[in-house]
C-alpha cells in the first residue's frame, strides 16, 4: 500500500472515530468550543500515537515475533501505553496551562490512541507505512473533532425536539459524517 492510499484510508474512508468507533467517547464528549484547545488536545493525542506506535513496531518487531511470543501483544501494548502517555504528558506538561486539559487519563482512555496500534503493528509492512497510518489517524481524529464541535456550535442554534438533544443528535451526526467520510473510500480503488 503506498503512503497516498494510507493517508487516505486513516484519515477520511477508514477514520478509526468513523468507522472503526474507537476514540469516539472523547469526542462526544468535548464540551469545549475553543478550537485551538480541540486542536491541541488532538496535536497530543497524534504524539502519543506516534511514539506508542514506534515503541510498539520496535518491540513487537524485535522481542516478541523473534521469540514467538506475539501473544502478549495487547499486554506489552497496554504497558507500553502507560509510558507513552506519561511521556507525552511531561513533554507537554508547560503547555497544558495555555491549551487545554489532557492529561494522563485522556490518553489512556481513549481507545483510539491504543487501537491504531493494535490494528496496524501486526500488520504493516513497514516501518515507515506504520507510522504514516498512525500520523493520519490521529489527523483523522483531530478533523473528526473538529467538525463535530462545529455541528455541535450549529445545532445549539436550531431548535430540536428535546429528545434529540445532547448525546443522540451527537450520535445521529457522527453517523451523517461516517456516511460523508466513506464516500473517500471510492479515492482508494
């Protein structure tokens, strides 16, 4: 698979959020309507996904194919997970101030940052289309984040039935965007 087609794919037609739903509480649940705290939240998140994804290539790679215990994967992963996100939080603690409030718990939590390791280490072919798809996820991710917090502004404004309001019209939305988004999918064949 060449670097176009995977950028493609985890950013727009096999968005992890869209299509995969991983990740998507932390959506949904972005109360902020600051755009730059939405993009710094999802600059953090595309790091740790980043170094997660190069720790676990570099780990899965050489320990555990070569002494063919590949079956603690999700173990070494999940470990693996808890130091990247201490990581991450310490590098960018002097800006959480300014930006935002991710911590530690929201890149544990949310279930995108591990999953894009998950489905991709196993599979990849290399080292360069591994990180590549975890840069584009976590785009994904962020424009996914975005684009809700704006329908979010929008739909404050209209008038909804009071059933519909909050968390199913949320839903409803992310299932218009996953339909939207998967029309990209088309890009790729």
């Amino acid at each position: 698979m060449n670097i176009v087609s995977i950028i493609v794919a985890a950013t727009l037609s096999e968005n992890y959020v869209l299509s995969r739903l991983l990740g998507i509480y932390p959506v949904i649940d972005n109360n902020s309507n600051k755009k730059s705290e939405i993009l710094w939240n999802g600059i953090i998140l595309t790091m740790a996904m980043l170094i997660l994804s190069s720790l676990s290539y570099a780990t899965y790679t050489w320990i555990l194919e070569r002494f063919d215990v590949s079956y603690l994967a999700i173990i070494v992963f999940a470990l693996l997970l808890f130091l990247t996100s201490h990581l991450v939080v310490m590098a960018f603690d002097k800006t959480k101030a300014r930006h935002g409030r991710m911590n530690i718990d929201s890149i544990i939590g949310n279930s995108a940052v591990l999953g894009v390791v998950l489905v991709n280490v196993p599979q990849v072919d290399s080292f360069v289309s591994l990180i590549v798809s975890a840069l584009a996820a976590g785009v994904g991710y962020t424009l996914v984040s975005i684009l809700l917090s704006d329908v979010n502004n929008r739909i404050d404004d209209t008038d909804i039935p009071a059933s519909f309001r909050g968390f199913p019209i949320q839903l409803i939305t992310l299932g218009l965007m996953a339909y939207a988004f998967w029309g990209f999918h088309g890009i790729l064949h």
